[in-house]
C-alpha cells in the first residue's frame, strides 16, 4: 500500500474518533462509517486524475466528509463544497473540515441550479448524492444536475460521481451528454458489522429515507417508511444467512468523465 493512503488511513481514524466522541456502541459504528465509507473514499480519491492546484467544485458535500479526503489527497487543489443546507445535521461540515485541517468554501446552493459561472471549475466530484437527490427531487433532478456540472466545466475539464446506481444509469445518464467516460470502477466497503450494528444501522437509515423522502413528497407516511424498514430487514437477514456479516452499502461506482467540448 502506498505511504499516502497509510497516511490517510491515520487521519481518517483521527477524524472518526472526534466524529464519534461521546457515542456509544453500535451508534458509534454506524456513524463512525461517514468517515472514510470503510475504505472506499480513499480508495476514489487514489483512483482519480489529480487535482493539482485547479478550483474544484464537490456537490451534494453534506457533511463534507468527502471534501475532507480530497484535502488529504489533493492539498493544492482550490476546493469548494455545495449543499443544499448546512442546518441541522450539515452544520457539522465546517467543523469537521477544521479538525481534519482542511481548507474549503462551503456554500449553500441546490445542484439543480449550482450558483457558479460558466467554465468556473477544472473539475467537479460527487460521493453518494445523486441518489439523495433523486429520491428527494425525482429523476429528471438528476439530467439538470449533469447539466448544470457540464455547464460550470471548463472545456476539456473533470466529472467524478461516486454512487451506488448501476453502470447503466450512469450510462443512460451521460448518453446525450458531451462527456466521454474515461474510467468505470467499483469497490465494495471494507466492513463487517455484527447483528447489534446492523439493526442499529437499518433503523437509522429507514429514518433517513423518510426525511429525504419528504422532501419532494410530504405526504409518504409511516406506512411507506415501514416497507422501506422490511426491505432493508430483508436484505440484513439474507447477508446473515449468506456470510455471516452485515455490510450496509456498496459497492460504490465510480465514472470518471472528461468533458469534450
Ligand atoms: C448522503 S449525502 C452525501 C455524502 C457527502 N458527499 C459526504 O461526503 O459526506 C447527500 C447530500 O445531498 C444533499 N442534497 C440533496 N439534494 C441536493 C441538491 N439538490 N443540491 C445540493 N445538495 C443536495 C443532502 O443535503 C445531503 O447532504
């Protein structure tokens, strides 16, 4: 493994120990997991062109746990963090970014409309928000997401997005667009949580699910958070039977694109 990501690997559980500070177990396992995404943040940030010093724009940021790699990775580079809030629990993405000593712009925005001039950005990233924004926006969110990342590109720039969507969505997204895909990759969480983690982690993801849901329909009840709760029940119950370990995500997929034009 090269020197840097034993490196960050220090910094990561530097980070995870003030993220988690005060929290029980299994809390602190489940939370503990947005630093780093077991493994598969630095991991992208190892497999994409380098940043040198261009202005970078990360979208959907949240916590800006992401951001905080890319520092690690790619100090040089002018980095900026868009959400569309840092209220609640994204009020936690400035301090986070101080403790792991990185420097970035935080503004507050929707993708759906980056508040960015054209050609501003050499390059652009996203970990795990498109889905977010689809589940809170709808599907056509995410083509008016690629083209506002098409549009504040400059010519011949950058477009990292990491998610769980399969490669055809990917594909079918970028179809009509002028990006040409240079790299597709995948990478599963280095994670194995007992069944104490894994009921935790499933609660608090059906959770998440309502609020995000909500966004876009406030009428989804309790009702429709409940089969969401069954299904991730479901797939826990069949990692258990099937390996004797939970892993919550994954893999990620990674498509790196360059602009053409
Ligand atoms: C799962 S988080 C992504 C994790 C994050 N990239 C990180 O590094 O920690 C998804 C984020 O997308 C944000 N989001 C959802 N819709 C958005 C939109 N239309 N524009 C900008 N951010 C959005 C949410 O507020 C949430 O913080």
């Amino acid at each position: 493994m090269p020197l840097e990501n034993l490196g960050i690997r220090k910094l990561e559980e530097e980070l995870r120990a003030w993220f988690t500070e005060g929290m029980a177990e299994p809390r602190s396992v489940v939370d503990g997991l947005d630093i780093g995404w077991g493994g598969v943040q630095r991991w992208a940030t190892s497999a994409m062109p380098d940043l040198g010093r261009g202005l970078h724009l990360d979208f959907a940021c949240g916590y800006a746990t992401f951001l905080a790699q890319l520092g690690w990775r790619f100090p040089q580079a002018g980095l900026v963090g868009l959400n569309i809030d840092f209220s609640g629990v994204h009020a936690a993405a400035k301090p986070l970014l101080r403790r792991a000593r990185v420097r970035a712009r935080l503004v507050r925005g929707d993708a759906r409309r980056i508040p960015f001039p054209d050609g501003a950005f050499e390059s652009v990233s996203c970990f795990l928000g498109m889905q977010d924004i689809e589940l809170a926006f709808g599907e056509q969110a995410l083509f008016e997401v690629l083209g506002e990342c098409v549009r504040v590109l400059r010519s011949s720039g950058i477009l990292c997005l990491l998610d769980e969507i399969a490669f055809e969505c990917f594909d079918a997204l970028l179809a009509s667009s002028p990006l040409e895909v240079e790299t597709r990759a995948e990478r599963a969480l280095d994670v194995r949580w007992d069944r104490e983690a894994a009921e935790c982690a499933v609660e608090l993801y059906a959770q998440g699910w309502l609020q995000q849901r909500r966004l876009r329909d406030p009428s989804v009840d309790g009702k429709m958070a409940s089969a969401y709760l069954a299904k991730l029940r479901k797939d826990l119950e069949k990692q258990f039977a099937d390996r004797g370990y939970y892993v919550p995500f994954g893999p990620v997929r990674m498509v790196v694109c360059r602009k053409l034009r």
